[in-house]
C-alpha cells in the first residue's frame, strides 16, 4: 500500500541550526509529495511539493528534493529561527484520484 | 468564505452520545475531505467526496461513523455512540478540481468523557 514514513520527534535546536527531517515513501506508481506544517493553535498549511522526481520544492526558506532512487522527500532548512516551531508532515498523493497519505508528522522546537 | 470553516471547535461529550460536526468548506470547491488527528497517531483519511460522485467511504472506522455533503457544499460528520478512543481532532479540507490545493480547516477537537 502507499505509506509516508518520517522520523520522530521532538526535535529541538537552537536558532539559526541547520535543520533536516527525514521522509521516505512507498507507493506504488508516480506519487507527488508534500510538506506540511501545522503550527501552534493552528490549521495545517501547504509548505511545499513536488509532482515529478527530482524537482525541488521551496518556500520560506525551507527545500525538499523528490529522490525517486532513494524514495525519499527530506525536508530541510538552512538557519532556523523561533517562528518555524510547529509539527512538520510529509504527504504523498498517490497516482490517480486519492486522497493525501500523510506521516505521522515531526514536532520541531527551535529555542532562541 | 475566505477558508474552509469547521464548527464547533471544541466539543465535549459524555460516551455512547451523538456528535454531529460541520464543515463549510471554499466556495467552488468540488473535493471534500475528512481526517481525523491522533496524538501519536498522524493524520487518518476518513472520507472523501468529488462532485457528485460517491463519496470514499474507505477510511471510517466503524460503522458509527458517517458523513454527507448536502448540495456539493456543507459536509456533516457524525459519530454515533461515541466512545473514548474516538477523542480526537477532526480535521476537513477542501480543494479545486486539480486536487493539488488542499486547504484544511482549523479543526474540531472532540473529547469523549
């Protein structure tokens, strides 16, 4: 079946750290993947995707390259600050007409 | 509306009673979609409608759960006979035709007492 597996948290790092959240993927086909975040007393938002392998997704400062050899979806950051505290989700959309199949999601802390 | 809006955002309610939670979700948006946010557990598919196409019904839980969407807008989630590991946060979204754009609602948070 189509599953997201990414690592577990919390993770915490001090501001301007680098930052890397794990995400790989079984689907079957060509799926497009997502990130999302989901911050505090918030709803979650779309932070990036990419529908075709080795496209780059980007936004705020934050990337993530769709590796079909390796199946993965890692998430990164170049300098972290306060404000990027929140749940991190990887997701994936299945070819065809399915819903989003997420992971578990990440809990990232970045204290200053 | 500018967002898709979830009502109420808290609800409390003693086991074994009916729940019934709401979804308004963007105007001229055709797809529908019901999750369900577990601590611990990540986000579970519930239910999807497209258009007027029969909803996929393949991630309810038990046969307490069901939904509708009445006018291919508004969508109502109800849980039957509540119980405790129903406690939850249940999330909606909707998105245009391209299916690409989902948009979530900010939730409805269910304790079951």
């Amino acid at each position: 079946g189509n599953s997201v597996t990414q690592m577990e948290g919390p993770v915490t790092l001090s501001e301007e750290a680098f930052l890397t959240i794990n995400c790989t993927y079984t689907a079957t086909g060509y799926p497009s993947l997502f990130w999302y975040v989901q911050y505090p007393g918030e709803g979650l938002q779309l932070l990036l995707k990419a529908t075709k392998a080795d496209d780059k997704g980007s936004n705020k400062g934050f990337e993530a390259t769709y590796r079909k050899e390796t199946t993965s979806f890692h998430l990164e950051k170049g300098s972290v600050q306060v404000s990027d505290s929140a749940v991190y989700f990887c997701a994936l959309i299945p070819t065809g007409n399915t819903p989003l199949v997420f992971g578990k999601g990440t809990r990232l802390s970045v204290i200053a | 509306g500018a967002g898709v809006s979830q009502s109420p955002s808290n609800k409390v309610t003693e086991k074994g009673k009916d729940v019934e939670l709401r979804c308004d979700p963007i105007s001229g948006h055709t797809a529908l979609y019901w999750y369900r946010q577990s601590l611990g557990q990540g986000l579970e598919f519930l239910i999807y409608f497209q258009g007027n196409s029969a909803p996929d019904k393949s991630g309810l839980p038990s046969d307490r759960f069901s939904a509708e969407r009445t006018g291919g807008s508004v969508s109502t989630l109800t849980i039957q006979r509540t119980q405790q590991e129903d406690s939850a946060v249940y999330l909606c979204a909707s998105s245009p035709r391209d299916k690409y754009g989902y948009t979530f609602g900010s939730g409805t948070r269910l304790t079951v007492v």
